[in-house]
C-alpha cells in the first residue's frame, strides 16, 4: 500500500521503531511464551518505557502524544511477530482506558489515565459474563446504590488481564427493569496477580491504588492462541465501589461501551492484519528457501497463485483498517467501517494462517515455524470484541438505517 495515502513522517517513524521492537525484543520470546502461558512482563516494562501503552493519549495524560493511526501500526507491527504482545496493548489502551478518556470526569482522568499510559498499572474492560456475551445487554452483574458507594455483586469472564491489570471498566445493571438503558459503568480496582514480579520492575502496580475488599480475580483461561496474553474471570462479592467511580450518569453505561467496542474493533482488526500479513511473510521466505524437485517451491506456479491471493487480500484489508482509523481519528462516524474492517481481517488472518501451514507441509503442522502458533493466534479475532455475525449484524443495520 503507498504510504502517503494515510501516513505522515511521524507515522512512520512510529512503524520503524515497533517494528524494530517487535524484530529485536519480541520474536525471539514469542514462542517460549506461547509455551509457557507466562505474561511477558520484561517487554511489557520495554513497551511502557517506549510510550507503547498510551499511545493516542495527551501529554498532560501522561499519555505519547500520538494519534489513532499510530496506535494501529502499533497493533499491527507488534500482531506480525506475536499476537499475545500486541493484544496487550490495544485491550489496555482501548478497553482499559478510553472509556475514562473519553467518558470520564476530569478527576478520574488525572486519577487513572497517567498511570495506565505511563504502564504503572495495567487496565482491563469487564463486560462479558457467563450469560452475557454476545448478548451484553443480558449483563447479570448488579450495583445496588447505598449512600456514597454502591454494592457490586457478579462475574466477569473471558476478561483480558483479568489477573495482571489493577484497574477495570465494568459494567452493572443499576436499573433492573429498565434493560440496556438501565447498565451503568464503573472503575473498580485490585492488586496486580504478580505483585512480588513486578514490585521490581516499575511496572503492573501502584501502591496508591487501593485495591477494593471483595473483588479478586479467578482462573486463568487456559487458551488455544494469544498464551502469553492473561485472560481470567472476575470476581464481585459486595464490593464497596464510591459512587465518584461511576463513569458517566446512570444507565450510560451501556452506549458507551458499544462506542468503546467500534473503536476497539478497529484494535482487533488491525491485530488480525498484523496476524495475516506475519504468516504471509512466513510463507513467501520459506517457500523461496525450500526446494523440491530441484526448484525452489516459490517458482511453482500453484505456490504463485497462494501467494498472489494471500497478498492482493492483505492490500485490501490494510485499506479497510487504515480507513476506518482515519475516520475515527478525523471525528468521522466509522462504527460499519470497523465492523466491516474487523470482519474482512479477522477472516482473512484465518486464510492466511491456514494457506502458510499448507505452504510449509509438515515443516508447518510442527512448533519449529512458527505459522502453527499464528494460526491459534488467528482464531480468537473472529470470535473476540463481537463475533464474525454480530459483526454482519452491525453491518446490516448501518445499511438498512441509511435507506
């Protein structure tokens, strides 16, 4: 894709130092860490003192000072080498922190969002539950108001740092009876899982965050793809959450975190770009290294058409996810052109992942490539942040609205 169409100088210069990153400090780990399950907190220490955790957030925020587009390549370039890094940064920076940013008072804003952009801690978004998933506006969680705080009961699942992070947006039903329009949101806080880890490193936790009796992390999802990527349940027993944590009014809370999912739809399909084009750079180096027959397996024609496919899909998704960024960063309405950047990426990272094992043979279907982990890393885009359907559903209605 010719780079000036939506990067400036400064865009690039972002690329060139993740992509740096992602060659030097990230790909040689990714692996071991995808083994393991362990979360990767040296390079996520790398990735706060590189700015990488608030990167569209103000200066004043304790944020770099970027823009949208920036944030993207990030996800991308990191997403290209291993996905489990890169879902760290856009769920902390979307999930965890944009709701503050963008429905937060001023308080919870200097309260919380220099610490999460700077990475002294790390943030999360509770909306999933065992009952609710694609169906969010079925949220069981509840928060009954008592005076100056409200009691929150429930269970959060599938939550990303559901065990590493310390702060959370969340929702609960503060109205019964009234369905969606009766979800408020609230940042509620705990202690960081590693907390004799990461004590060391400047990095996961901040003393003065107090954490809240009651709430606790649960198991640790054990995961196909994105190991290294801590995913838990979270846990609500009459937990005391002061009323100056609520964000927004009352029964905001559901609207809110439907703009929170379009702008993180953009972070997913960008994710499962970076997925999809890794595994396409995989295939085209292996198949011009590995001969059969006498010939590199490159100059057969039917590898020619893999990767002539492979490629020309890869154009066509970086310009649904560059264009649906340069919306959201221009203050254009991009809620169907996330959906439909999300859909097209996320099924092509699955094409793509699946054609690269297929163009390594066995040399694929062994943990010595690593096209196999991409491929695990692949699954979740279609499922994560609202299905492929739910996705063909926003789609739909954006269509049938503008008739």
């Amino acid at each position: 894709m010719h780079d000036s169409i939506y990067f400036q100088d400064h865009h690039l210069a972002t690329r060139e130092m993740v992509r740096a990153f992602a060659r030097e400090e990230v790909a040689p780990v990714a692996r071991q860490f995808d083994d393991t399950q362990e979360f990767p907190w040296a390079n996520v220490k790398k990735m706060a003192d590189l700015g990488l955790l608030g990167i569209p957030w103000s200066e004043e925020l304790g944020g770099s000072g970027l823009d949208t587009i920036s944030f993207i390549i990030a996800i991308e370039e990191l997403a290209r080498v291993c996905a489990s890094h890169s879902i760290t940064i856009s769920a902390h920076t979307t999930l965890g922190t944009s709701p503050i940013v963008n429905f937060g008072t001023e308080e919870q804003k200097r309260r919380f969002v220099p610490r999460l952009a700077s990475g002294r801690i790390l943030g999360g978004f509770g909306l999933t539950e065992p009952d609710a998933g694609s169906d969010a506006g079925g949220t069981k969680t509840t928060a009954v108001k008592k005076g100056s705080h409200y009691l929150l009961n429930g269970t959060k699942r599938f939550i990303t740092h559901g065990g590493v992070g310390e702060s959370f947006v969340i929702t609960a039903v503060t109205n019964p009876g009234k369905g969606t329009k009766g979800i408020s949101s609230f940042v509620v806080t705990k202690d960081c899982c590693d907390l004799e880890r990461v004590r060391d490193l400047g990095v996961g936790h901040d003393p003065d965050i107090a954490p809240m009796r009651g709430f606790r992390s649960g198991k640790k999802e054990d995961k196909l793809g994105w190991r290294a990527s801590d995913t838990r349940e979270l846990i609500f027993e009459d937990v005391e959450v002061p009323v100056e944590n609520r964000i927004g009014e009352e029964g905001k809370g559901f609207g809110n975190f439907m703009k929170t999912l379009d702008a993180g739809r953009i972070g997913i399909a960008a994710l499962s770009l970076g997925v999809a084009q890794g595994s396409f750079e995989e295939a085209v180096k292996y198949t011009s290294e590995r001969k059969q027959f006498g010939r590199r397996i490159a100059e057969f024609q039917g590898v020619h058409f893999q990767l002539s496919d492979m490629a020309t899909e890869l154009e066509a998704g970086r310009h649904l996810v560059y264009h649906a960024a340069w919306l959201a960063q221009h203050g254009h309405p991009y809620g169907k052109e996330a959906a439909i950047a999300k859909l097209f990426t996320s099924e092509l990272a699955m094409r793509n992942t699946v054609k690269a094992i297929q163009l390594h043979g066995g040399y694929g279907y062994t943990k010595d490539y690593p096209v196999e982990r991409m491929m695990r890393d692949a699954k979740i885009g279609e499922i994560g942040e609202g299905t492929s359907e739910i996705q063909r559903i926003v789609i739909a209605r954006h269509l049938i609205a503008g008739l």
